[in-house]
C-alpha cells in the first residue's frame, strides 16, 4: 500500500532526462470513478520563496512508470531544459 504522505516524500524523476522535477504536493481524484486522475507536483524550476507560490505541473497517472524506494519516475513530461530547446 502507498500513502500520500509516502508519496510526498520521494522526488518526481523524468524518465526521458533524468531530470528532477519536484516532489508530490497532491492528488486529484474523480471521485465519480473513484480513481486518481493526476498527481500534481511543485516544481523546481525556478525559485520559490516564502511569498511565492510554487509552480504546480499536474502529471497524468497513466505518466507514472513505477514507484521506487526514494523516487517516482514518470514518462512522457516535458522538462524545463526540453521547452527551452523550442
């Protein structure tokens, strides 16, 4: 079983870069279906500071390839070094 509070503490990795792309602060559910739709994750690309929101990115669940022991890798994410390549 994994919790949310298991969740929050492993760090989101591109699978495609590598790339760090911040830790869980969320869930969303539909709750008609009774299925997590997206988890939604605050973002370390730029700074955040005390009277700063964070960037959030919502990651589809289907994006998830598996739950490690400190990480989750996910797929298909567009990484701040990618969309700076465009």
């Amino acid at each position: 079983m994994l919790t949310l509070t298991t969740m929050q503490e492993k760090e989101i990795i591109s699978l495609e870069t590598g790339e760090r792309l911040g830790n869980v602060l969320d869930l969303e559910i539909d709750v008609d279906r009774g299925r997590i739709t997206d988890i939604v994750i605050g973002s370390k690309n730029g700074f955040s500071g005390f009277f700063q929101k964070q960037e959030e990115l919502s990651i589809p669940w289907n994006n998830i390839v598996t739950f490690g022991q400190d990480v989750i890798l996910v797929k298909g994410i567009k990484t701040s070094s990618e969309q700076s390549k465009e």
